[in-house]
C-alpha cells in the first residue's frame, strides 16, 4: 500500500496526517453530518501516519529529526482531534481536559522512558492506534445515536469517550511509569 508514496518525502507525509488531524478537530466540533468527514478524516490522519515511518525506513531517509518531528506532529495531532470533541455541543471541556492530559501523559511515559536509556514503552490499554480506533467507532455512535443521558453529568457517545480516554489515560500512564520505573531501579547507577 505504501509503495506509491515512495516518492514522497516522509516528513511531508508528517505534515499531511497532522493536517486530516486538524481537519478532524474541527468537523467533530462542527459535529451534524460532518462527523462522517471526521471519520475519514481520522482515517486518513492514520493512515499517512503509518506511512511516514514506511516511507522512511523504506528510502533511508530514517532521522532523529523526522522521528522528533513525526513524534511531535503526533501529540498536536491528538490534542487537535481531543479538542474537537471536548468543545462540540456533545462535548465537555472539563472532561475533554483531563482526556487530554491522560492521553498526553500516555505518550510522555512511553518516550520518557526511552530518552532514559531504557526500550520504548507501549504497554497499557491505550496506545495510539487504539485511541485512533475508538475514535472512529464513537463517531460512528454518535452518527447513529446522537443523543444524551443527564445523571449529574452527561452521557452521550463524546462524553463517554473522553471519559474512557480520561481513565484508561491515567492508568496507561501509572503502568508505563512503574513499569520503567521498577526497571530503572534494578539498573545499576540508578
């Protein structure tokens, strides 16, 4: 599949997933028959994201800087499409915060622990590629089911989301962070 963006430069395929991430954000908060653009929007966004390191690897063209770049372009990207959902009309910006951060803090221990000398950690309930899918799939419920439920807070397709993202967010966090921390300590000079 990604034979024919050989061509392409990777850190170009970078920019064009951040920006169907972008475009993302903002049909989710425009919300209505839009969220079907933001289903093919966050598609998109995932797929040129898979190609960019392809690309990479594939033309020798692998840096530090592409992968800080691609790296970088990756979290704007998850705020971006975050946002979009926390401020819609189905959204909530107090739930959407602490999503925001959790999904943030996900990354943060997973590079963290890498930039300590340590393998990258992609252990927990909620790595990228997951987010990205249930992204779509609760677009698809709110497309189908777009209403709400009030019982001191409000249910409804986003807000359950950001909920979950919220939670599994915090909680891939803790286990990415004991998890290298547990082995940092058992590594001499620490």
């Amino acid at each position: 599949m990604g034979k024919p963006f050989i061509r392409f430069n990777p850190n170009a395929i970078s920019v064009i997933s951040f920006i169907f991430a972008l475009l993302s954000g903002v049909t989710i908060y425009i919300g209505g028959i839009y969220l079907i653009f933001a289903f093919i929007s966050i598609l998109l966004s995932a797929t040129f994201d898979a190609l960019d390191g392809f690309v990479a690897r594939k033309t020798g063209k692998a840096s530090k800087a592409g992968d800080f770049l691609d790296h970088t372009l990756d979290r704007l990207s998850d705020i971006a499409i975050l946002a979009g959902f926390s401020f819609s009309a189905m959204g909530s910006i107090y739930i959407g915060f602490f999503a925001i951060t959790g999904v943030l803090m996900t990354s943060y221990m997973g590079t963290q622990a890498q930039s300590v000398g340590l393998k990258r950690n992609y252990r927990g309930v909620l790595g990228r590629a997951d987010r990205l899918l249930y992204m779509m799939i609760f677009i698809i419920v709110a497309l189908l089911y777009p209403y709400s439920y009030t019982y001191y807070l409000t249910f409804n397709p986003f807000t359950t989301l950001l909920m979950w993202f919220a939670v599994a967010g915090y909680v891939t966090a803790i286990s990415r962070f004991t998890s290298s921390y547990r082995e940092l300590s058992g590594a001499k000079g620490s």
